[in-house]
C-alpha cells in the first residue's frame, strides 16, 4: 500500500509535535545554542542558586531534545527510504555526541562536594522535582571518577554498541542462509522472515527454516562468541574501574534492585520447571510428533484460528477486554483512537514491528505493522497499555520524573494482554477457539517467564565468569547453554547441536540484566490482572496509583503500592498457580475429542 493513499484514521497525526518540517529546524538550531550554555556552569555547581538554575535549564531544553528524537524516529520508521529523516537523525547524533562531551564535568563536579552541601538542597522546597537526580548522584557518587578518566570512559563507552553492531550486522545482512521450499517455490530466508517459516503448519517447511539457519550460525560460532566476550570484557572493565562487586550491581544499584530479587526470580521459576515441561508434553501430545523437536515449539495447542479482525473490530474488542480498567481508561483509549495516536498503516518502506513512544508534553504514539490477525489485536492491546502507563505517569509526574524504569515498563502491557487474553477465553463460541486463546496464555509463560529467566541465568553465569577473572570461551558458552536446555525442557523436546548456539541469536544479551525484567513484569501482571478481574485488594485503585508514579520512588517502592514484592514468594506462588489451573484447562479439552468440535 503507498502510504498516501491510506485512509487518514490508519495514520498517526505527528503535526501535534511539529506542524511543519522548518518547526522541527528552529527547535534543532535552539538546542545547539544550549551547548555554549552548559559550558558557563562549569566550575560553579558548587552555588545551590547556580545548581538550581542549571536542572532547570537542563530540563527546559531535554523537553525540547525529547521532542526533536521523537520527531525524526516516528518520520524515520514510516518511510525508511527517507533521506530527509536519515539526515536528522545524523545532525541529531552529532550533536548528542557534543552535548556528552560538554556535559562531562557535571557528575565529576558535583562528586566532589561535601554531604552537607546536599542535605541542605534536599531541604529545599525548590529542588522537589530534582530530589531523585541528586539521590541517584550521592549513590553513584562512590563509583564516578575523576575529570580526566570520566572523560576517557566516555570515548570508551562511545563504542559499547559496536559489539551489538557487529552482531546485528552479521546475523541481518551478512549473512546468507539456503532458502526454503515453500509450496513448491524458493523463498528467502532472513532473520526477519525466519518466524514466518517457524511457525508454518508444515513440519518440512519448518526443518528447513531450522536448519539452515543454524547452518550458518555454527559457521560464525567463534566469532560470535569472540564478540560477546569481548563486550563482557568491556563492561567489567568499567566495573573494575568504578569499583562495583559484580555487573548485576553495576546496573541495577542505581534502581535499588537487590541482588535477592534477581535470585528469587531464578529460584521460583527452577522450582516450576515442571510446568514449563508439562505444557510441551501437551504440546507434544496434541501436535502427535514423536520427535518434538526444537523445529516445533511454536506450534499452538489447538488448530490454527482462522480468524481476522478488522481495524474497527479491534477497538471494540480491546475497548471490551479492559473494560475492568474503569471509566477513565476506558476514555483515554477512544481518545487515543479518536486523535490519532496510533500507526496501523502496512505500507512499504516502513519498519517492521510495534512499539510505543511517548513525547513528554504531547502524548503517546503507538506504532503497528497491523495485518488483521490475533497477533494484531494483542499486541494493540500490549502497546496500549505502554501508552496509556506512559500517559498517566507524564500527566502526574514533572519531566523529571515521568519516565518509569525498565524494571515496570513492561507491567501495564502485559497486563492488558493478559486481560485481553481472559476476555477472549471467556467469550469464546467453540471449544476449539477456548483452546486456542488458552494456548496464547500458557505461550506467554513459556516464552516471557521461562525463557527470559533462562537467558538470565545464562548471561549471569557469562558475566560472573569474567568479573571473577575466570576463563570464558566459545566452548564453555556452548556447554552452558546446553546445560540450561538440558534443565528446562528435560525430555519434553529433543535437544540437537543446532539449538547449543540459540544464544547467539539474542541481541538482548547485549544490554546487561534486561531479560530478567520481562519474567518478573509478566509474574507481577498476571497478579494484578486477576486481582482486578477478582475485585481483590483494591487492586485498581492501587494499581492505577502505580501507573502514575514515573520515577518518583524506586522501581520496587512502585511495585509494593500493588503490593508485590518479589523478593518474596507469594506473587510466584500466585502466578503459577494460574498457570497451573490453565495448564488443567487446555489439558481437558484436549482430551475430550467431543467437546472439542462442540459450541461451548
């Protein structure tokens, strides 16, 4: 589809951030007359007025920076062709890279004032909206370095994303796989399209995918190995030099995540292991595939749904399916529809997948690749649910406090789709459909819960080895993984060479402790989805709270106001128990043949 040829209500409207392309030019030209500015406070931070007047210039012109990105990425990401775009984000990079630079002495020189100095700013009324800046500052304080290192690390770090370029250069463009018959044509295989091939019915189809894939990855197998590595190699490099006691501290300290949390999450879903096997020996069952292999653990429970929702369909639906998510959401929903919020359009030259950015000032923008499938439809609601979290936090929180941690972002979607996911269960006309919506929920545990928490414990094991000066190799990655396979799925799927290497595949590993927060998000979502489909706790009310703190408190402060705290067992217990229940359900229709060709 050409893009101008879509019905104006399939686009999102990106006039409410700039009218006009030159409006977008003044606010760029603005933000580089701030680099000379920033260079004025320099050795006067010292002064509780100056310091002042500095957070807040620094806030003025991040509104108008948060702007600018937002401006150029959601343009970008329509039409990738566009060099108008390509050739702001450049000028926008360049000068991200200056206002580094310039801003360099800032941690430096606040690092070096004396306690008291602070004390008396957190006092002051004036510096409310600054208070968690300067909190994080005084508990990093003891790992900032001195001017001219802090400089020196800046470089270094400059090319942190050298490692992740390198292996998503490989893996998208470098490298050639064999391509795969499909109704009797070739067709091409890439890292895009290999889901696509994964997934299909076809059990030969789906081999072929598989192994020509990792056909090539064991080709590249050292040299992917060698560039992690080395990426780890980097990071404690700068943990060894800001004096942390491991990477998880590294990058979580600053959130005030205890180690505790990161253990208890891979204590509980060890102990669970047991469900993660049971729904692949259902799988197993229900497929009839003696050698269940790794080719086939995407397959669903029940037969494909050979069903389409149109646009119009979907906001009725998503409408419905959060209904128990009160009046005030629901309102918010039909402006984001009714104001163009959100991209559906599925014309060429536009990136792939969905995400959510928010414009701190404007409003959410939420971006789709939508074909009119369930998959569609979830993920509407998922990203809804990020805009909506994002909405309520940049409406209650000042600019210096709406952006809420990776630790919860995930919570508020997954909520929505698993609210999504009931309501679908619930009102399913065949026992078949039931099943399959069944099958959606029990994939999440699967692919968010026990895989995200196996990625976890792996990129650990990869981290902890270095830091503690230990040997890590190809070999040793390999054998890991292996080990992690072999705990997980047991006898449930046949484990083969070419699954060993799945772990080079993850660009996540890449950004250090992440994985982990899908898992504790979608434990923490399913307790508070049923808690408000069960009317417990006063769950709404606490969790819309929740959705309107940002940052102001700690990530695990935020979560306790849904009264969640996963440094103990109770919200696992409850998650598993669900998945449990479920696992029972799918289990039954199954097994009854009859039911499953009835209407329900």
């Amino acid at each position: 589809m050409d893009r101008k040829d879509a019905p104006k209500e399939y686009k999102w409207n990106l006039c409410d951030i700039y009218k006009t392309h030159e409006d977008f030019e003044k606010d760029l030209e603005k933000v580089n007359e701030y680099l000379p500015i920033v260079e004025k406070f320099k050795g006067k931070l010292n002064n509780a007025e100056t310091l002042l007047k500095y957070y807040k210039t620094a806030e003025a012109f991040g509104k108008i920076i948060n702007k600018l990105h937002a401006y150029v990425m959601l343009n970008h990401d329509v039409d990738l062709n566009n060099d108008l775009y390509l050739e702001d984000e450049q000028k926008l990079n360049i000068f991200s890279s200056k206002l580094s630079k310039v801003s360099s002495f800032v941690d430096p020189e606040l690092a070096s004032l004396k306690d008291e100095y602070f004390e008396n700013i957190l006092r002051d009324e004036r510096f409310k909206d600054y208070n968690k800046d300067i909190e994080k500052l005084l508990n990093d304080r003891k790992h900032i370095l001195s001017k001219e290192q802090e400089e020196a690390l800046s470089v270094m770090c400059s090319f942190a994303n050298g490692f992740d370029d390198v292996m998503s250069t490989l893996t998208e463009n470098d490298f050639k796989y064999k391509p795969v018959l499909l109704n009797g044509k070739e067709k091409e295989l890439t890292e895009s399209t290999y889901h696509r091939f994964i997934t299909d019915k076809d059990r030969k189809v789906r081999t072929q995918a598989y192994n020509n894939l990792y056909e090539v990855y064991k080709q590249f197998s050292k040299t992917l190995a060698i560039n992690y590595i080395n990426f780890i190699k980097m990071i404690n490099c700068d943990l060894k030099l800001r004096k942390y006691n491991s990477t998880f501290e590294m990058f979580q300290e600053n959130k005030k995540i205890p180690q505790q949390l990161f253990d208890n999450l891979i204590k509980n879903i060890n102990k669970n292991l047991i469900l993660e096997q049971k729904y692949f020996k259902l799988l197993k069952k229900s497929t009839k595939i003696k050698d269940f292999g790794f080719q086939d653990v995407y397959q669903s429970l029940s037969k494909n749904l050979d069903k389409n929702y149109s646009i119009s369909q979907q906001k009725d639906i998503v409408i419905k399916a959060l209904a128990p998510l009160g009046q005030k959401y629901e309102n918010l929903l039909k402006s984001a529809y009714e104001n163009n919020w959100i991209d559906y359009c599925t014309n060429s030259n536009k990136k792939s997948g969905g995400y959510m950015l928010g414009v701190y000032g404007v409003h959410p923008y939420v971006f789709l690749n939508d074909i009119g499938d369930y998959d569609s439809l979830s993920t509407l609601a998922h990203e809804l649910g990020h805009a909506m979290h994002t909405y309520f936090s940049d409406n209650s929180q000042p600019y210096t406090k709406h952006r809420y941690s990776t630790f919860i972002a995930e919570i508020a979607s997954t909520v929505n789709e698993i609210l999504l996911n009931k309501y679908m269960i619930k009102n399913a006309k065949t026992a078949e459909e039931k099943l399959f919506y069944i099958d959606n929920y029990l994939q999440h545990f699967k692919s968010t819960v026990f895989r995200q928490t196996m990625f976890a414990e792996f990129e650990d094991f990869a981290h902890t080895k270095v830091a503690n000066d230990e040997i890590l190799s190809e070999k040793i990655l390999n054998d890991k993984y292996n080990e992690l396979l072999k705990k997980h799925f047991a006898d449930t799927v046949k484990i083969d060479e070419n699954i060993t290497h799945e772990w080079q595949r993850i660009p996540h590993f890449y950004s250090p402790y992440y994985v982990y927060n899908y898992s504790t998000s979608f434990i923490s979502a399913v307790y508070i989805a049923n808690s408000i489909l069960e009317n417990k706790h006063n769950m709404l009310s606490n969790y819309m709270e929740m959705l309107k703190s940002g940052c102001d408190g700690y990530p695990t402060e935020i979560l306790a106001k849904a009264g969640i705290d996963l440094t103990k067992d109770e919200t696992y217990n409850y998650a598993f128990d669900d998945m449990r229940k479920t696992l029972k359900e799918a289990e039954d229709i199954l097994n009854n043949t009859k039911e499953n060709n009835n209407e329900l």
